[in-house]
C-alpha cells in the first residue's frame, strides 16, 4: 500500500547549497520503493558531485540536452515521458524565473517546458535567501507558476546557509518525501474531518512525579499521516510524546487525561469520524501535592487515594451526533491477555461501531504491530506490519464503512 512503490520520480536539482539535502530525500526515494533519475543544471554540480546522485539512485545523471546517451539525442522529450512526477529540489529563485519564461537552453528547464501537462505533475521545492523569498519579483513568479500548473511546496523558516534567519530554507528531505507521499496516496477520505488521540496521559503526584503508561502514540500518528494523505483533514490530540507532527496535520498537545477530555470536546462537533487511539490514564491521583513529596527518612510510605477520570471515548460515543450517525467513532484497546473477550466486550460496552485491539504492553514503542478489528459482525486479523502501513489498511478499511454507512 505504499504510494510511491513503483513511481518514476524526476528529480531535477538547480543551483543551491540545498544540493546537500537532495541527497537523503534520494535515498528516501528509493527505500520507498520508487526510482529516481537525478537531472542537475551546472549550477548544481558545483554544490554536490553526479556521482554522489548516481551511488544513491543506482541510475546515471543527466546535467546535458546534448547527452549522446540518448539514441535520439532528445533527453528532454524521452526523460519527461517516463516520469510520474517531475519534482526540483531545490528549485533556485532563478529555475522559478527560468519556468515562468518558459526558458529551454539547458536540460531541466527544457523537460520541465516539454512535459506532457496532462500526466506529469511539476512540483516545485524553493530555496533561497530570505530577502531573495521575499521579493515581489520572486512572489510574482511563484503565483504564475502555480497558476501555470505547478505545485510549489512552500518553505521552511530559520538560520540560512548565509547566516540570516527567516523564510526560504528548502524544506526537510522526510517534508518533501511527505508531500510526495501525500500527493500520490488515494483520496477516499476527502470532505472527512478526522479527530485523533494519541500516546498516554500524565497524571501527576507532585511537580516531579507523576502516572504514566507505556504509550509512544506512534500507532496514533501513524494514522493520523494515513487519514491526511487520503485527503481528510486531521486534527491530532497528543499526550506528552516526542514524535514529529505529520505534514498537514494540525496537532493539539495535552497533559492530562482531563486536559485531553477537554481538548476533544473543543473539536468534536467539527470531526465527522473520531479515533481514539491514546492510553487514556483510567485513575488519577484525588489530590496532587504542590511541592516535591521528600522523603523523612521514617520508612513511611505515602498513601494516595485515586479518583476515575473520565471515559473520553465512551462520552463521545454517547453523543448526540455519534448516536445519529454524523460522527463515526474508532476505538482502541491494548490488553495483556484473551485479547478478543476483553476487546469484544469493550467495544459493546463503549458503544462503538469498530473497535481495534493490540496484545500490550510488548507493542509499546516498537515499529510494528499485529492488530484485530473488532464490529459487529466479529473481529478479523490485520498480519504483523510495520505502524505506518496498519495505519494505511486501517485507513482504508475505514473509507469503505463509510462509505458503507452513506450508502444505507
């Protein structure tokens, strides 16, 4: 279920010190799956070597429309053919100017002009300066390239190879393998607006101290990049984990199983499918002391008493929309043993639709898992597979009971 297993990728590099980058966002190419044919104006060599491309995309680069290689001596017809997509990384506030005149007196340029607008998108990665970014001569050449057909990624923000900070940096290698990512997935959830929980929540004891489980939230994040690339949008509510935010998503941090209670219920009545993935603390502490609990040397032991917090997941399900049907709800159970009783049970228990259970806590934090989806008409296994693509199959699974459900 990979999106870009099998996709030819073009991947053109103009004049940049970002030419550094290019090279770990190749080598994303090709681990995904894809094939990458590296074409680099002269500009471009001068920051990193055709041969570095070449080691990591295993394919020759081209930097000439007189490449004797081709048997027709026409590079710029025969590559934009092949591709799938044409992306410039880094794409110079110059190759920005050049593709706006329409300029053809050099290989990257002339393909990009020669390519069939149809079946080749043009996406385009700038860096440069931040006044360079800033100019109106550069914003006025982004806005008619975007309105020519291409899609310009955007930038990043910060220090500058030239010492300054502000917009202009070429994004990441893992934003742009993203947006690519992004771009060629199936859009079965588009016109979904798509709430998530995710990790665990900290219950806390005293300033320092606090209760806590085992959660990464990296099954919650999973799914929160698989909803956005089939074109939901994806607000994400994150217990206290250390996990970038995918590209796309809007994320929401929280502490505490309360704090995420009421995060959920500022969002909810926008979401039209809710997916509570997070290890919600189910007891919490009846009071938190204000300063660090010390010990007195006695070999007391302090004793707590512990209050229920709240079931955010079942208060959802009970809803007024989730009980109409304009809010589809997604549960989560990880147990430590008789996975299908215990989950069966939850689901029927909690009043949702599906319900998606895990054997813990051996699955915290790891790459992959083994997960067993639970509806009405019993459960069924999805094999052992990497977070990312359970997310993907879950995801998918997903977009036909919803489909499923409008159809009734």
């Amino acid at each position: 279920m990979n999106a870009l297993q099998g996709k030819h990728i073009v991947l053109g590099l103009s004049g940049g010190v970002a030419c550094y980058k290019v090279a770990e966002l190749a080598r994303l190419l090709v681990k995904a799956g894809a094939s990458a044919q590296v074409v680099m104006t002269e500009a471009a060599c001068q920051f990193i070597t055709p041969v570095t491309m070449q080691a990591l995309t295993g394919r020759p680069v081209y930097s000439s429309q007189w490449d004797a290689r081709e048997g027709n001596n026409m590079a710029h017809i025969n590559l934009s053919r092949e591709a799938d997509a044409i992306l410039i990384a880094p794409c110079s506030a110059d190759f920005i100017a050049r593709l706006v005149q329409g300029r053809a007196d050099e290989l990257l340029s002339l393909l990009c002009l020669a390519r069939p607008m149809d079946r080749v998108p043009l996406l385009l990665a700038p860096a440069m300066n931040r006044e360079m970014w800033a100019h109106p001569a550069t914003q006025r050449n982004l806005a008619q390239v975007a309105q020519d057909g291409a899609r310009v990624l955007g930038v990043g923000s910060g220090e500058q190879a030239c010492g300054e900070t502000g917009d202009g940096r070429m994004l990441e290698p893992a934003e742009i393998f993203e947006e690519l990512y992004q771009f060629f997935s199936p859009k079965p959830l588009v016109g979904q607006r798509v709430l998530i929980t995710a990790g665990p929540t900290f219950e806390a004891i005293d300033p320092v101290r606090g209760i806590t489980n085992l959660s990464s939230g990296k099954m919650g994040f999973a799914i929160a990049r698989a909803a956005r690339a089939a074109g939901a949008e994806v607000t994400l509510v994150a217990g206290p984990v250390h996990l970038a935010t995918p590209r796309g998503v809007r994320r929401i941090d929280v502490r505490s199983a309360r704090d995420m209670q009421a995060a959920v219920q500022a969002e909810v009545d926008r979401a039209s499918v809710f997916i509570a993935t997070a290890a919600v603390a189910d007891w919490r502490p009846a009071s938190s002391a204000g300063q660090k609990i010390k010990k007195d040397g006695s070999g007391q032991v302090p004793q707590m008493a512990f209050v229920e917090n709240p079931d955010i997941l079942a208060g959802v399900a009970q809803s007024e929309r989730a009980r109409s049907g304009q809010l589809y709800c997604v549960g989560f159970a990880a147990e430590s043993e008789d996975l299908i009783t215990h989950a069966s049970a939850k689901r029927r228990r909690k009043g949702v639709p599906l319900l998606v259970g895990n054997i813990g806590p051996a699955t915290f934090g790891q790459d992959d898992n083994a997960l067993v989806l639970f509806d009405e008409h019993g459960w069924r296994e999805l094999p052992r597979a990497s977070k990312n693509a359970l997310a993907q199959q879950l995801v998918a699974e997903l977009a036909q009971l919803l489909q499923a459900r409008q159809s009734a």
